[in-house]
C-alpha cells in the first residue's frame, strides 16, 4: 500500500513539475503514472550500474556528476515515454534536482 501512494504521490510530484518548468511536459494522468514507474524503475537498476562505471569522473567532481546521471536517468524516461517529453537537457537536470528533493522529502514523512 505505501508503494502505491509513493507511486501516485511521485505522479503527482511529476505533474506538478511540469507545471513548474516549461521545459517539460506530460499528457495527462497515465503518462505520469508511466513516467514515475521508468524513472523509478532507472533508479533502481539502471543508476546503480551508471554510479560503479563512473566513479573515476565522479571521485574527480566530488560527486557533483551524480547530478548528470540523475538527468539522464530523467532524460531517458523521457524517450521511452510517449506523452513525456523534455526540450533540453538543462530542463531534465532541474526536474531531476527538484524531483530526488520531492522523492527525499516524501519518503521522510512517510517513515
């Protein structure tokens, strides 16, 4: 039940975001909902790979380039989603910002 909420609030959170930032832009409900799955499904297996294959470049930013895999991660959801879309890739870097900040806090009040 807490992951359905997370789920939707996450939707919710995306929908909100593009009414933020004119970069971005989703059609409707069931995009969100789609969106909000591929992100959180990246995160989940995809973003860890990324963190290993990078850590040289990472180590050297002092992990500022966890930002640029955060944006990709935005970025390719995106791609994969008919109905999210994202015009450059400054728009994907601040959505992602905004949307790890969202993930943080909603998971906080949910513990």
């Amino acid at each position: 039940m807490k992951m359905l909420l997370k789920w939707i609030l996450n939707a919710l959170a995306l929908m909100a975001l593009c009414q933020l930032d004119s970069g971005l832009w989703l059609n409707g409900f069931g995009a969100a909902l789609l969106a909000a799955f591929v992100i959180g499904f990246f995160n989940m297996l995809v973003r860890p790979v990324l963190v290993v294959l990078t850590l040289p470049i990472t180590l050297l930013s002092l992990g500022l380039f966890l930002f640029i895999i955060n944006a990709l991660m935005f970025w390719w959801a995106s791609a994969l989603i008919q109905g999210f879309e994202i015009a450059h890739f400054s728009d994907a870097l601040l959505g992602s910002l905004l949307y790890s900040l969202w993930g943080v806090a909603l998971n906080s009040a949910l513990e």
